[in-house]
C-alpha cells in the first residue's frame, strides 16, 4: 500500500489529474475558484495542491448547492466540490480504480473501465437467450443520496487498509453541503457529481451484485437501475422480496413506481432500450412513437419468429445505431453550478494519521 501512496503523491499523477478535471469543465465550488483561475497558474497551483495533501495541509471544502429546474417542472439538486477537490479525487482515483475495479462483480456495468451501459444490453440479451426469461426490473430509490456513510466507510476498509487514505475518502464522504441557509452535515448521502462517487457507489452495492448472480438468478446493474432474471415465475417473485429485505439492511428501498415483474414477451425497457420477444431497440423517442414501433414488433413477431432489431453481431447496422447513440449519451458533460466561500477542515499527514471518530462532527439533520 505504500506503493500506491507514491504513486498517488506523484506530481505527473496529479497533472493527470488536472486534465481529466480540465477537461470536464464544470464550475467553481464553495471558494470560488474556477477552472480557469486555477489554469492560469497552473505548475504551481498543481504542486502546492500535492504538497498540502502530502504534509496534512490540504482541507476538503464542502459540496455547493445549486438548485436547477428540470423539464417536467421540477427541480433537481446539485452538489459541487470545489476545483482543488475534484482534483484531488481523481489523483487518488487514478490510482486505486484499477484495484478496486478488480474486485467487483462482473454483474455491475456502471462507472467501469471499458464498458459502458450496451454491454449491460447485450448481457440482458444474453441471460434471455439462455432462457432466462422473467425479469424483474428494478430501481432504487434516490440511491445516491441514502447510501449510509458509516456503513460505506466500513466497506472501503475491505478494499484499501492506508490509514491515510481512508481518512481522505472519509473527509470527502463527511465534507457536507453548503445550502443558502448554511453548512448541512448529514450521516447519508454522496454528491453524484463528485469524481470520486461512482467507485464508492459500486463499492456500497458490490455485496448486492454477488449476492443475486447466483446459478437460478442473474443480476445486471448500471447504477441504481437493475434486472434480475430467472426461468421461472416463482424465483422471480422470491427474487424480488430477498432483494427489498437486503436493500433494507442497508438503508435503501426499491423505488416501487420504477419496478416491475415482467418478461420478454411482454415487455420493458432498461437502460434506453426496449426489450420484447427476441427484439432490442433504443426507446430515446416519443411515446406514439414507440408504441407505433412496439406494435410493428409484435405484427412481425407473429408473422416471422427472426428478430428485425436484435443487437448482435449479425446485425452490424444495428449495433452501428445504437453505439452512436450511447457515445453521444456518454460523452455530454455534466452541468455544475455556480460559485461560493466556505473555509473547511485540515486533514492529517497522508500515510501517518488515525481516522477521526463519527463523534467528531455535529450532525443537522
């Protein structure tokens, strides 16, 4: 592990870091620095930021709170970290990514080198030709904003044992939010936004996806949207209430609106795609559309048992379609907001360092 703090405390790591975070864009935290503040002296921006994580200066800032509406009138939350936070988040990510990543289960698709959410299509699309056929399509609730902090720091330690390392996550997790009516410290919930959230989200659900990719059940998760699929109705059915009872235990719910019990011949759609009978088609239009689209299916269906739109490799047209489609999807940058100050709390020396108790912070609920 002592390796991996070089490499991490390593200044072209962290210069690789500053153009991953560059590249992204995205505005100011809580201090008001942007990316092109930092830009502007950037060699020395980047070496002091190393230097103060490395001789326990550096201090973690709070997420900013920006309010944005959303098309259907309502309104979305979004947490910033600061510049220097993002950048150091990906420092260490480049790092421990590769470790972790290792480790998950092969039913998580999400947030991972090399694949992206078609490979979880082609993978449903390959338990149903397997004749796994019942499926329940699920989604959990607000899954970001109720994983546990105690419970997630618990799971870390299964992956990294760098004392100061875990105290850095830990300071990120703890970091708070920064609201018009001040700082909020609350004992669950993750900003989305952050660079180092994904990881720490698959880490929370790794014992969700081997738990339920079993011989009778198999599990394929892009984030907090999942099916489970079985051969017959009735492991199906039981699926479903041993994964609200697991989801339970560790402080998330399946959002009960988004979920369904299903199966092929009737139905459903995952990750922006309609699967029906042998057939897989990209559902980003309207609804006359598809359901126009759905019944042209069902027509050919009865007439002809071959699949017109079945993603695979003797349909290279289709799979042509449906990629450029996900690398558009992909590659949109994320919408940060806007700018703000709020001093934050100096870490301990990286490597050398205790983990500070839960006792330590005041929590406002």
């Amino acid at each position: 592990m002592s390796d991996i703090v070089s490499e991490f405390l390593n200044l072209n790591n962290f210069q690789r870091a500053w153009q991953k975070v560059a590249e992204n864009k995205g505005s100011a935290g809580v201090d008001g620095e942007t990316i092109e503040n930092f830009s502007s002296n950037q060699a020395i921006n980047i070496y002091q930021l190393l230097q103060s994580v490395a001789n326990g200066t550096y201090q973690v800032r709070p997420c900013k709170q920006v309010i944005i509406g959303k098309k259907n009138g309502g309104r979305r939350e979004l947490k910033i970290p600061a510049v220097r936070d993002r950048i150091v988040q990906q420092a260490l990510l480049n790092v421990i990514s590769p470790i972790v990543d290792k480790k998950f289960s092969p039913a998580s698709f999400a947030y991972r080198p090399n694949l992206s959410y078609l490979d979880a299509v082609k993978q449903v699309a390959e338990w149903r030709d397997l004749n796994f056929t019942w499926v329940f399509d699920g989604d959990i609730t607000k899954f970001f904003d109720n994983i546990e902090h105690q419970r997630l720091l618990q799971e870390i330690r299964n992956y990294i044992d760098n004392p100061g390392i875990l105290c850095l996550i830990k300071s990120w997790v703890l970091s708070g939010i920064l609201t018009d009516e001040g700082l909020i410290l609350s004992q669950k919930g993750i900003p989305q936004g952050a660079v180092i959230s994904p990881l720490l989200a698959n880490v929370y659900l790794d014992k969700f996806d081997k738990i339920f990719s079993q011989p009778e059940l198999k599990l394929v998760r892009y984030a907090d949207d999942f099916v489970v699929l079985a051969k017959t109705k009735d492991e199906i059915l039981q699926a479903k209430l041993s994964i609200a009872s697991f989801l339970n235990s560790i402080g998330l719910a399946i959002h009960e609106e988004k979920s369904q019990f299903t199966n092929f011949e009737r139905g459903f759609r995952f990750l922006g795609h309609g699967f029906l009978g042998k057939s897989i088609f990209p559902v980003d239009v309207n609804e006359d559309e598809l359901k126009s689209a759905i019944q042209n299916l069902q027509n050919n269906s009865s007439q002809n048992n071959s699949s017109q739109n079945n993603l695979s490799q003797n349909n290279p047209g289709t799979n042509k379609q449906v990629n450029g489609q996900a690398n558009q999807k992909l590659n949109q940058p994320k919408q940060q907001g806007n700018i703000g100050k709020k001093k934050a709390k100096t870490l301990p020396k990286i490597g050398n360092t205790k983990i500070p108790g839960q006792q330590e912070r005041k929590t406002k609920k």
